[in-house]
C-alpha cells in the first residue's frame, strides 16, 4: 500500500477523518489548499473529489472560476496517480487540455478513473477527468497528460 492510501487509512472511521485527510493530502502541493478539496472516495486507480461553489472561487459571473476547476481537475488526476502508482515509478505533469463545457454554478465533483492502467509498461498516463455539478451536468472536461518513469535508484 502506498504513502497516500495509508494516510487515508489513517483517518478512516475518525470523527472528521474523511476533511482531515482532505486536508492533508492538499498540503502536498498547498496551493490546491485555496480550492478546500474534499475527498469523497479514493481507491487504487479511482478517486472522487468535491469542492464547494464559495465566494473564494467565483469569477465576475459568480461561477466557479476556470482555474478553480482546473486546479479541481489537476488534484483529482495528481491525488489519483500517487495513490495508484508502484512503489518504485514516479510521475510528473506534462500537460493539460481543458475544456470548459458549461458554467459551473454549484458545488462541482470531480472523478478520475485509471482502471485498465498498465503501471509497469507506461511511459504516458492520460487522466481524463470529468467535473459535474450538483444537477449531473458535466461544466469540466479536462485531459492530464503524465510523464511516468522508474525512480532512479
């Protein structure tokens, strides 16, 4: 079991456990803290994560900012891949395709699904992620492209 998933294990069945863990795992990289991820489900290969529509992520139309839901989508894919990845490969971001399909004007869910992954023959893993709102409309399509390799020894 890796790093990630262990911390979620962690906190598992602790009053607040699941915001804890949240929390936690969003000071990897702190940045995503101003978007207050909340994890709703994380599993080898799979993760389901919210974000609550707030005065902190608007834009002018008082949606949920492009970026916000960007950083939404970089959070699924990132939390995804380093829950999931072997013990001795690494990843890193090379790219991002973003497609803003509609405006986002609830809290959002993102999901990113790795199942069918070959983790040891990959040097590329393409995490498609998709941002929904609370009636089910897809407002985010996003394709994150990652670079993935054997640690270096």
């Amino acid at each position: 079991m890796n790093k990630v998933l262990k911390i979620q294990q962690k906190f598992a069945g602790k009053p607040f456990g699941k915001k804890l863990f949240s929390y936690v795992v969003a000071r990897m990289a702190p940045y995503f803290l101003t978007i207050k991820p909340h994890v709703e489900e994380l599993r080898h290969n799979y993760i389901r994560v919210s974000m609550k529509k707030r005065r902190a992520v608007h834009n002018h139309l008082k949606t949920v900012h492009a970026i916000a839901s960007c950083n939404l989508c970089e959070f699924a894919a990132g939390i995804c891949m380093e829950s999931s990845i072997p013990k001795h490969r690494r990843w890193i971001p090379t790219g991002m395709d973003v497609k803003y399909v509609a405006l986002a004007k609830t809290d959002l869910v993102a999901v990113c699904d790795l199942e069918g992954t070959d983790w040891d023959n990959c040097d590329e893993v393409v995490c498609e992620v998709s941002v929904r709102d609370k009636e089910n409309l897809e407002v985010v399509k996003a394709h994150i492209f990652m670079k993935v390799s054997d640690k270096k020894k």
